[in-house]
C-alpha cells in the first residue's frame, strides 16, 4: 500500500531553500542555512539585538562568487556559484568581532579577515519616509570595507586576497525599533505536492550529512548539505538542485533508483527487505565547493522512501 507523506511539511521546507538562496541581497551574500547548526563552542551564530547585518560580496576565479558578512554573533566567508535552479555553497562560520561597522575573524588554516566599514558620501537613505512594515523596516547603508583578507579554500579550488570592497551595513530603522510588529514567516511562493520523496541522512557526532530528492510532475528538486566542525571552524556546505529527473520506484516501493544531473555524479539505490531494515548504496555523490564528490551513499546513511496516496 503507497502511504501518505508524513515528512511533507519538511521536504517542502528544504526544496524551498534555493529559491531563497538564489536571490542574496545586492552587496550581501546569502544567508548560509543550517538545520544542524553547531553549538557555541564550534562558532553558532547568536542573534544580536538589535537586528544588524553586515557585509560585501566580491567575483572570484572559476565563476565564484566571494561573500562575508556576520550571521548573528559570527563571522561568515561563502564561496557559491550556479545558476537559477542549480546553486552549490560553502559557507565558514567562524566566531570573532561582528559588528555593524566592523568584520574581523579566524578562519582556521583557511586565512582570517579584518575590515571596517565606511559608508559612502551619498546618504541616499536618509530622509526616506517608513511605515516600519516588512522591507521598510530596515536601512541599507552602502559604503566601502576596507582592511585585509586572505583566504585560501581546500586545495586552492578558490584564493582571494583583497584590501577594500563595496558593500552595506542593514540595521533596523530608528523609528521602527520600538514599533511593535506581527511576526514574519517569509513564503516559499508556491506549494510542491511531490510524486514520490527520499530522504537520507548520515550522522558523525555532531557532524551531519544529508540528501533529498523530491519527484514532481514536470520537475524534480534535490538537495544535499553536509556539516564539518573542524576546531573552533563551522563549516557548512550545501547544494541544490531543480531538474526534470526521476525516482525510479518499484510497485511495491521496496527499490529506487536515483541519478541527478550535475552538480550531481553517479546513482543512488534504495533496497527495503521483509525483516523491516533498508540499505541506500551506490556511486552517488554532489560536487560542493571545496569537497567535490562529496559521497551520498553508504551503510552510514539511514534513508526514508515515501509517496502519497
């Protein structure tokens, strides 16, 4: 008997993801997404109060894109490229001084970044008339970083060494921080009944690996993530991607099969036997920046296989 999804509310979330990621504010790059995030002593972002986020965005070699900003407490460094409808992202989350006017930070054996912001001449957000509502509630203050950062990701796939960039300072604005506001839950724009689901997920300690696949009619989304705390470093890698390609499932959803296009490689099998354990094997693996075929599969991973009714 085909059951009813019980995860559907959290795959939706998460084929959502890259419709978010995919449009980072201009100047700032996107904000990394966790569902595992590290505890504090592996660098866990802590929301400051009041709401300020802080950084610039530079081009890098191979079609990268370079973004640092602060995310809550911390310090991050993202390296992402792609496209509408494929995105791969790293992101190095490293606590330090994270400061509306100042970036400075560690990254490990990855190099460090220290930098002070000066915002430009042109105040063309003063003055601007606010109803403290959604977008409205906030100033964007554009200016200049200046100072140094050096950063060398694993084995070189990306080298930046710079002294001043564009970017911007966002802060919520004076008047609407004593408005008292509804809350916001932002929208995904649509809603994905998918034909078929698989999850899977592989847990090191605190360390965490996962992969989903969502079949839909005329396209298929997936995504992987994998989280590495390598001493006081975070890192988080994730990739996303929305292409027509199926899940191949028996009558009886004891075997699927899987093969993504690229940024993806290989195939991935799902087997569930009478004695009630399954297996999720193959050559699976996704190219992420820093990590390339990065594998998907193995008798680590526990793997869930769904479709509605």
């Amino acid at each position: 008997m085909r059951r009813a999804i019980p995860l559907l509310a959290l795959l939706t979330v998460l084929a959502a993801a890259p419709a978010s990621a995919a449009r980072p504010l201009p100047l700032l790059p996107p904000s990394p997404r966790s569902h595992l995030m590290p505890g504090p002593e592996h660098g866990k972002p802590v929301e400051p109060e009041p709401f300020f986020r802080s950084g610039f965005v530079v081009e890098a070699a191979h079609g990268y894109k370079v973004g640092v900003s602060t995310e809550g407490g911390a310090v991050v460094l993202q390296v992402w490229r792609g496209h509408k409808g494929m995105r791969t992202m790293t992101s190095y989350m490293a606590r330090g001084v994270a400061r509306p006017n100042r970036l400075q930070a560690t990254f490990g054996r990855f190099g460090k970044v220290k930098m002070r912001f000066r915002p430009s001449r042109n105040r063309s957000w003063f003055g601007n008339r606010r109803t403290c509502r959604g977008a409205n509630r906030f100033v964007k203050r554009r200016g200049t970083f200046r100072g140094n950062l050096r950063f060398r990701g694993e084995r070189g796939y990306v080298s930046l060494r710079l002294h001043r960039a564009k970017g911007a300072v966002v802060t919520e604005a004076p008047k609407c921080l004593h408005r008292r506001v509804s809350g916001f839950i932002p929208g995904f724009g649509f809603y994905f009944r998918p034909l078929s689901a698989l999850l899977s997920i592989s847990r090191d300690g605190i360390d965490t690996s996962a992969l989903i696949a969502l079949e839909g009619k005329k396209t298929s989304f997936f995504g992987a993530s994998a989280e590495d705390t390598p001493g006081k470093l975070a890192i988080v890698r994730l990739a996303f991607l929305a292409e027509k390609s199926p899940i191949h499932t028996n009558e009886h959803l004891t075997a699927a099969e899987l093969s993504p296009p690229a940024p993806f490689h290989g195939t991935g099998r799902y087997r569930a036997y009478p004695d009630g354990t399954n297996s999720w094997a193959g050559s699976l693996s996704v190219d992420f920046p820093g990590a390339p075929r990065f594998p998907l599969t193995g008798p680590s991973w526990e793997a869930f296989l769904e479709v509605p009714f």
